[in-house]
C-alpha cells in the first residue's frame, strides 16, 4: 500500500462551477466538513463564460409571471420529458435562490424601480432573466466564491479527481492528482456531490471549455451510477463561425432577447418558416407582430428568433444546407440595424468587445456570422429529485452533470438557475446523508486507492504511438460528423464502430515528461471520460427512433407519443461496456399537467 | 494567411530554465494561445500552460508576449509582424511552476483578508432596492477576470517580493473599492485598505489600468477615490462621522 496525502471531510464537492459552489455552502452551513476540488483555479469554471442570465419567475417586469408560467414553459421547451419534480421545484426555488445572491454581494442591473432586472430570452413567456449586462456567469461565479472564501471552506484547486472509491455499495472518497506537481491524494468523505459540467469537448466546434470532459458522467457510471436523456445535446444556435480559431464561441441568446434577428444570405428574415406547430400558438407570424412584443406582451405573440434553441439551431442548419449560408458557413445575426449603438454596448457589452477584439466586427455597424455550436449535455446522473442522490449511496449530483431537469432541451437562462437551486439541494442532501451515516462511516479500500494510482501512471509507462492530442481531435471529428446536430442510422451506427476503433487505443496512449503540470498526460485521463460518454451519447441516439429537442433523427422526424413516456438509461457493464435499457418516465400528478396547456 | 511563426517560448520550472526555439504553422486570425496549443500538440505535449474559455473571459492564459502582460486568447497574430520573433513568458512577478504556469496563490491569500461583504436587513417584501447608478460603480469593478495582470505589472511587487506580505496589489484596491461603494455594504473599509492592504503603497503609476484586458479604469475609478476617502477618514473625523450617519438613513447620498 503506498502512502499518499489524506484528506477527511463529511462532503467533498467536485467541481467549483455554479452548482458546486452552491452545494459546498449549503453543505458548510448545514453543518458538514465541506472540500470543493476543482481541475482549474477558483473562480476560473464554466459558469463564468454564461451571458444571458439566471431565469427566476421574480415577477420584477411583468406582475403576471409565476412559478406555474416558469413550470410550464421549462416542461414544454424540453418537450415534455423532463423529470417534472425537479422542473418545479426548480420553477418554485428559483427567485429566492437569485435573491440570496444579492445578500452575498451581487450586483444585477435594475429596474427603474431598483429592483433586480429581468430580460426576454427564447422560450420564456416573460422576461424573466436576472442578469449583468451579458456577463451574468461571472457575476455568479464571483459572488459564490466571495461567499466560499468567507465561510472559510478547502478548496482543493488544480487539482483532478480520477476515480471514485466506494465501501461495498456505499461511497466512501475520491482519488485524485494535484496537476502543478502531479502528486496523488485521497479524499475520506462518505458523501461526494459530483458538479463536474458538462461533456462539450467531445465535439469539434463547442464552446466548452477543456474542463469539459464528462468526468463526472464517468465517474458515476463507474461508480454504478445510472445516466439518462444522454442523447439530447444542445446546438447552441449562435455561435461565432469566423476566424476559425474561435469558431464555436458562444454568441449569447441575449442578442435575440434584445431585438436581435437571423438572416440568410439573401437578406430574408428565415425563421417565419420554421414555426413547428407546437408554438404556433404562441409565435408571432408577421413582421409587424414580432416587433410589438418587445414592449407589449399582452397584445403580441413572441418573435419565432425566440423560439427554444433546438427550433432554432435547425432552422439555421437547414439555410446554410440549402445554400443560403454566409461565407464562412453560417447566416447573419443583425442587431446592429434594429437597436442604437448606445444600447448594444450597454446591454451586450462582452459581445461587443469578443466580436472587435476576435474578429474584427463592430456589431454596432456591422451584422455577425454565426452557426450551431455544441453547448450543452441534457442528459446527465439520474438522480432524486429532492436530494440529488444517485442510484449510488452517497453520490450526488447537481448541474450539467445531473439529468432530468431539461428534458430534450434546455430554455436559456434555465442553466445558472438550476445550478443554485439544485446546487444547493444537493449540499442539503450530502450533509444530511453524511450525519445519518456518520456512526458507521464507510471506509476507503485500499486496493482501489492502489489501482486508481495504477491506472493514473499507465500512460507513463506505455511506450506505445498514441498521441492523446491525435487521439482526442480524432474522437471529436467523429462526434461532430456522426452524431451531431442531425443524425442517422448508418452514421450512429459507424460512430460506434469508431468509438470502439478508439477505446482499443485507449491503453496505447504515451506522454512525455513527467508528472509536473503536465497537459499532456492530464489530457490522457480525461481522454477516458469523453470516450465512455460519447459512446453513451451515440448508443442512445442510436436507440431512440424519434426526433426530439436535442436528438434530431433524419430518418425519424417528429415526435412519437411512445418515445415521450421513455428514458434511455445507461450504466457500465461487469466489462466497461456501455448497457442500455428503457425506463418509464415519472408521472406527473394532475394539478401540475394542467398547466401545461394553459395559454398565457 | 497561413505562414510558419517563429517563436521563443520559457520552458523550465522552479529550479530554472530557458528560452527555446520553436518554428509552428499557423493561420489567419489566430490568436497567440491557437500557436501555443499546436505545439502542445506536434511538437511539445507537456508544454505547461493554463487557459480555460480561450474568450478573455476567465482570465486563466495570462503570460508576457514580447515583455508585456497580456492574455493569449485575446493577443491576435495580426498584431505582429510575421516576420518578428515572438517571445512568451511566464508572468515575472510569481513564482513558477512549470513554462508558462506561475503560482499565483499570492492573490488567493489577499482575498481571504478581505472582510466579506456585509449588508443590512432587505426590505420588508424581502427584496433589496438599488438604483441603476448606484449599481454602476460597483459593476465596472465586478467586470475583473481575476486574470492578475494587474497584479503582475505592479512595480510595488513585481520585482519586490518583500512588500507582497503587506500589499494586497490592485486586484484587491479594486474589490475594497467596489464594497466600499456597494450601496447595502455597511462596514468601512477605509483603515483595512489603507493599514492592512497597503493602499498607501501605490504611488498612481497607473500601469495597472494598462494592461487590464476589460478596461477597467483601476487607478482612476477604485485607487484614487479609496485614497482620498482614506484621507477624509485620517483628517476629519466630522466627515466621517457624517457620513455614517447619512448612510443609514439614504445610502444613495454616499459617494
């Protein structure tokens, strides 16, 4: 047994994002010995690059906005397959959670009335987003790591976590590496919230971070954990085409929410055409009746550019098939036509100044060229609504990693929400777990500690070809043509063979240099993660013959009313391998299925 | 274009290093950072270096180009003759890890000094009022990345590390002057910035608000102001007595 840094804690948070930052301070202040331990340095994690803003039915703008509107618009963007629990109770929590942010020092823009502002974003009956001008991300992350810092709690930073270790069923800590000098470290902790984000690296144009691996997808399917809705994946509709180098770069939603429009190369205002009958109803189909709703909700319906992000990534996706592309194989974004300079860079102030320093673009002038970029994972853990935990005892969830909440597809805004609200959730839930096994707290095996140490050094002593950089742009290339925004039979079908090309690659990577900050061989590790998570992306999208939210399927369009009662569920296999199986959806009771339908 | 960069890149860790020679294919619209991540790729896989959004919006790739403070993802190849040599460094005033990674946990130990945020009770429906242009203030130094460029250029530490243990630097100027006009915030924060986080240290060179990557007006905006409202406090005890009398009863009035 080889002796390594120890750490003892109630709840060891991975991940300092949104949602980890919220768990680790519910968890300090119900009492528990808290540790975030994150891959990057504080205050550096994904949430920081969100824009838009938090949803939150706070009713600041518009009277008529409650919880129920938020319920109904965040079940009917997902197309009716999220966990409907986990939708109201984040629906319900929401307002308060963004509120708390302000106790700890947030500063949102206001209303005339100095209350917290709110803004239209795509799918939302009212303007509902608390937000920054459109850096909304960072304000959050600040505000959670001021309020991390002053309580006081560890935060492990640089620092990866690798493996998971358990005491028979049970969890019992996690194994890691610091990345500056590469050192292994266990972690004793009977509880683990896992707020690890997302999956976007697996793909060629994101607008992911590297942190974005699926390490915490992997890390509980091989802990016994179960994923579901792992085929629906977000096409964010904007994002940046040109220079290639930061192609896939998030153009946020809020350039639509404040007047902004698509147009194709002919100059047309496309999205008119691509109306799907589910929101009719509630879409404006004139020019004329688009523009009024900005300032009167009442007597105009919403603008089809505001349509939920799966309507809208399509509908570009089909321009620029049929020709109607920009040249660089996006359509224009025009806001520079429809609002004042002064108004663009007060509200879009981070837009303005990505698009002149990266691109040369005065979005104030000029229109921008934009195009699907991979953004977000729906699918995730499955876990109790309530708490947060998994099938697995003492692992949770919360954030991008979890599952349910979204459905098919996520409304924006709804993601730095979900992360208090369920961040904090889960915090709650470990430290209460936690306490009702703290008399018989389970142990760490130390033959696991020994083979995670293992399985971390192979790629040291592998003399093998396999470069990881060769073996992660390969397994991109293969997400972003097979299973990508539009799939197929065939394409799933080789996109597995291809994964399974690559897994048999896996043992062969080979790093250089040693253990001292060194990428290359972090990149070794994660490569392990992505790969499972994209097999389990492909086998679901393989499995659900129906085209839906994030899983669109060319040989299966529309959606099937048998599909929307079922959920992919994917665990690991005695041998790693990927196992799939059919779950019903949980059933909504009465009083919250009425008002789905409720036109308001 | 496409055309092949010649670049010179530190490499080495605490015990030392140097500069060496790299030549990289790269293409039109490229940012430092792209340059940096294919020789990680081709030719130097375990070439140190920390980045995260590659949009100037994390403030991780902070590092020294040709000599100055800048972040990788948002430093353009244009900017740069092709024919020029360009150089890349770790940040001077920290100590290093590994090529172009520097511990920076100096500005981590500053932020746990910082008395928290502290406000008063909300209004009686629960929520809190603030006005715009009150906000405003504060929301020009919330826009920080905590990319410590600032820091890096400061000359009180950057080649001092004797004052670090009394300086908190201008990130840390930067968050006493956004708490100190936070509109809720009821602590005073004027002996703390001045005593224990070394604000009379700065002698206004206003390299700091040179290099910040979101233009934030540090010295202008946060440094001068928290220096004369130290003054108020130190001279006229009226003046501060005054205010904290005003600021119960109609914070707006606070500047």
């Amino acid at each position: 047994m080889a002796e390594f840094e120890r750490h003892s804690y109630d709840v060891v948070v991975i991940g300092a994002g949104g949602a980890g930052l919220r768990a680790a301070i519910a968890a300090h202040e119900a009492g528990a010995r808290t540790a975030v331990v994150c891959k990057s340095l504080l205050g550096k994690a994904h949430t920081v690059m969100a824009e838009g803003g938090a949803a939150a039915a706070m009713g600041n703008l518009w009277p008529e906005d409650n919880w129920k509107v938020h319920f109904r618009d965040t079940m009917r963007g997902g197309k009716m397959l999220n966990n409907w629990r986990m939708a109201q109770l984040h629906a319900q929590e929401a307002p308060d959670r963004v509120l708390e942010l302000e106790t700890w020092g947030a500063l949102f823009d206001r209303t005339p009335d100095g209350l917290i502002s709110q803004r239209d974003f795509g799918g939302h009956r009212y303007a509902r987003l608390a937000h920054v001008g459109d850096r909304t991300g960072l304000e959050m992350i600040r505000t959670l790591q001021q309020r991390t810092v002053a309580l006081g709690i560890d935060v492990y930073m640089e620092c990866t976590v690798t493996e998971l270790l358990k005491d028979g069923d049970k969890i019992s800590g996690a194994f890691g590496y610091w990345r500056d000098s590469g050192r292994f470290l266990v972690f004793e902790a009977p509880a683990v919230v896992l707020a690890t984000g997302g999956i976007g690296k697996s793909y060629q144009v994101t607008s992911n971070s590297w942190e974005y691996t699926g390490d915490g997808h992997a890390l509980a399917m091989r802990a016994g954990a179960s994923l579901i809705n792992m085929e629906f994946v977000q096409f964010h509709p904007t994002g940046m085409v040109w220079p290639l180098s930061v192609r896939g770069l998030l153009v946020t939603e809020s350039v639509r929410g404040d007047g902004g429009i698509l147009k194709n190369s002919e100059g047309k205002r496309f999205m008119f055409d691509y109306i799907p009958e589910f929101f009719k109803a509630e879409t404006a189909d004139t020019v004329e009746e688009a523009d009024g709703w900005y300032d009167d909700k009442k007597n105009n319906r919403r603008p089809p550019e505001l349509l939920p992000r799966d309507e809208v990534a399509r509908a570009i996706n089909s321009e620029i098939k049929a020709g109607r592309g920009t040249p660089h194989g996006g359509v224009y974004l025009d806001i520079a036509s429809r609002r004042s300079p002064e108004y663009i860079k007060r509200r879009l102030p981070s837009m303005y100044h990505q698009f002149k320093e990266l691109a040369g673009v005065d979005i104030t002038k000029e229109q921008m060229e934009i195009g699907p970029t991979c953004h977000y994972v729906m699918g995730g853990v499955e876990v109790d609504p309530d708490s947060g935990m998994s099938i697995v005892d003492g692992l949770f969830a919360a954030g991008e990693v979890s599952g349910g909440m979204h459905g098919s597809n996520r409304l924006g805004g709804n993601s730095l929400s979900d992360l208090l609200v369920f961040g904090r959730r889960c915090g709650d839930g470990a430290a209460e777990y936690a306490t009702s096994v703290a008399a018989s707290r389970p142990t760490v095996d130390e033959a696991s500690v020994d083979a995670a140490a293992e399985a971390a050094l192979a790629p040291f002593a592998e003399s093998g070809e396999e470069n990881p950089y060769t073996v992660q742009r390969d397994l991109q290339e293969t997400m972003q043509s097979l299973v990508g925004i539009i799939r197929r039979e065939g394409e799933l079908v080789q996109s597995l063979e291809q994964l399974a090309e690559m897994r048999k690659r896996l043992p062969h990577l080979s790093v250089e240099g040693n253990r001292q900050y060194n990428p290359g061989w972090h990149l070794a590790l994660d490569l392990r993660n992505m790969l499972v998570v994209s097999e389990c992306i492909a086998s679901a999208a393989l499995e659900r013959t129906e085209s839906r939210g994030g899983h669109t399927r060319e040989d299966h369009p529309g959606a099937s009313d048998e599909w929307g009662k079922i959920n992919l569920v994917l665990t690991l296999g005695d041998s790693g391998e990927v196992q799939l199986k059919h779950q019903p959806l949980p059933q909504m009771p009465g009083e919250l299925t009425e008002l789905i339908d409720i036109q308001v | 274009m496409g055309y092949n960069l010649a670049m010179r890149v530190w490499r080495g860790d605490a015990d030392g290093g140097g500069l060496q020679d790299f030549t990289v294919p790269v293409e039109d619209g490229e940012v430092v950072l792209d340059a940096i991540h294919r020789l990680q790729a081709t030719q130097a896989g375990d070439l140190a270096v920390r980045w995260n959004c590659k949009a100037g919006k994390c403030g991780s790739c902070s590092a020294e180009v040709n000599g100055r403070p800048k972040l990788m993802c948002m430093t353009r190849l244009s900017d740069f003759d092709p024919a020029e040599t360009l150089t890349v460094t770790p940040l001077r005033t920290f100590p290093v890890i590994r090529d172009l990674v520097t511990d920076v946990s100096y500005n981590y130990e500053k932020a746990r000094e910082l008395p928290a945020f502290a406000p008063g009770p909300p209004d009686a429906d629960g929520k809190r009022r603030m006005m715009q242009e009150d906000v405003e203030r504060g929301q020009e130094f919330r826009k920080c990345i905590e990319c410590f460029l600032c820091q890096n250029t400061c000359h009180v530490i950057r080649d001092h590390d004797e004052n670090k243990p009394a300086f908190a630097g201008p990130r840390f100027f930067l968050r006493y002057a956004e708490l100190d006009m936070h509109p809720l915030d009821t602590h005073d924060r004027r002996d703390l910035a001045q005593d224990a986080a070394g604000l009379g240290m700065c002698n206004i060179t206003k390299c700091c608000t040179e290099v910040c990557p979101e233009g934030i007006k540090i010295t202008d905006n946060a440094i001068i102001p928290m220096k004369e409202r130290v003054i108020d406090r130190k001279y006229d005890p009226l003046v501060w007595l005054g205010s904290k009398i005003r600021r119960r009863t109609d914070h707006r009035s606070e500047v």
